[in-house]
C-alpha cells in the first residue's frame, strides 16, 4: 500500500503544481507562484512553512516505510481504511487539480499584495470559497489511512494548520482590501471550506 500511496502522491504533485504551473505559463508568460523570500510577511512565511513540511513529510511517510525504516500504526491498518483513503485520496487529486484549473488566470499559489486579479466565483467557488484546499485535506486523509504512521498524520495536521492560517490571515484580508464589497459579499453567502460554514458577516 505504500508503493500505491507513493505513486498518488507523486501523480498529485505533477499535476496540482508541475502540469498547473505549466499551464499558466503558457497561459500568462508567467508561473503564478509567489515562493518564500526574505521579504515575505511573518503569517505568510509560518504558513508557507508549514506547507511545505507537510508536503515534505508527506513523501517521506510512504519512502520511510518502504525501506522499512517506519512502522504503520497497526489500529489504523485494514483493508477497509486502504480502500477509502485510496478513493479519497484519487479522488481529491482530481478535484484539486479541477478546481485549479476553474481558476484561470487568476490562480496563484502565496500573495502579491500589489497584484489586482480577477474574483473567481463560478463553478466550485460557487459552493465554497477555496475549492482547491477543501479537496487537499481529503487527499491528504486519504493517504494517512493507505499508509498510517505518525509522520503522515503529521504531515495533515501541518498542512490543515497552513491552510488556515494561510486563508484566514493573508488571503482573506487582501481579498477584502483588493475587491472590497464584491469579495465582502461573496463571503458572505458561500462557505470558507465546507458549504455555508466560515460565512464572513460584515467584513469590509
């Protein structure tokens, strides 16, 4: 189960970010990734920094234990977890990389506060604000039930704590300051992660 967890993960990562970025580029002239620099404000450098732990300790997870050097935890072992952290797991890959794709020209991965992009809010940012980390939490899940051990959990609880932070603390407030009331009132119908939770009620 290891190797499969492995194989997925890598499939996530070329499409969620080698394929993406690929597309913008040939889209825009540009990547649309704004990475870490020493510029790069204090909230936005922890989140960052937890995301790409978690995606570190992600891919050591299934290494680790292929070369035996770390152990599943056996109450979380079973046929039953392996099958639904593998639907779930193939299943938000696509729903990830979906709803990267819905966000056209205007997807980016980190902030420039300078930049004044499109709002996006058809397709699945009619149903929920950010489409894209909603469905790589269960894909994340998925690959701990494939392969339990405490790194993987680790690794989605660093990853559940970036997005948070990243979408409460950086992205929300410069989505209020860039488009004001149209951002503003579009939180205030459609969910942060989950349908009609995370409504933001009189943010200006």
């Amino acid at each position: 189960m290891a190797a499969a967890a492995l194989a997925l993960y890598s499939v996530s990562l070329f499409l969620t970010f080698g394929v993406r970025i690929a597309v913008q580029w040939r889209r825009t002239g540009s990547t649309g990734v704004h990475g870490l620099t020493a510029g790069t404000p204090p909230l936005e450098l922890l989140a960052g920094t937890l995301f790409l732990g978690a995606l570190i300790l992600g891919a050591v997870s299934p290494i680790l234990v292929l070369l035996d050097a770390l152990e599943t935890i056996p109450a979380l072992e079973g046929a039953a977890p392996h099958a639904i952290g593998a639907v779930l797991a193939a299943g938000g890959i696509l729903l990830t990389f979906g709803a990267q794709l819905a966000m056209g020209n205007s997807w980016r991965i980190g902030v420039d506060p300078d930049e004044h992009l499109q709002l996006v809010t058809d397709g699945p940012f009619s149903l929920v604000r950010n489409p894209i980390y909603s469905a790589m939490l269960p894909t994340v899940f998925g690959l701990v039930l494939m392969v339990p051990t405490g790194l993987a959990i680790a690794a989605f609880l660093a990853l559940l704590l970036a997005l948070e932070l990243q979408v409460r603390l950086v992205e929300e407030p410069y989505l209020l300051r860039t488009h004001g009331e149209e951002y503003a009132s579009y939180a205030s119908r459609v969910g942060r992660f989950v349908p009609g939770l995370g409504l933001l009620h009189g943010a200006r």
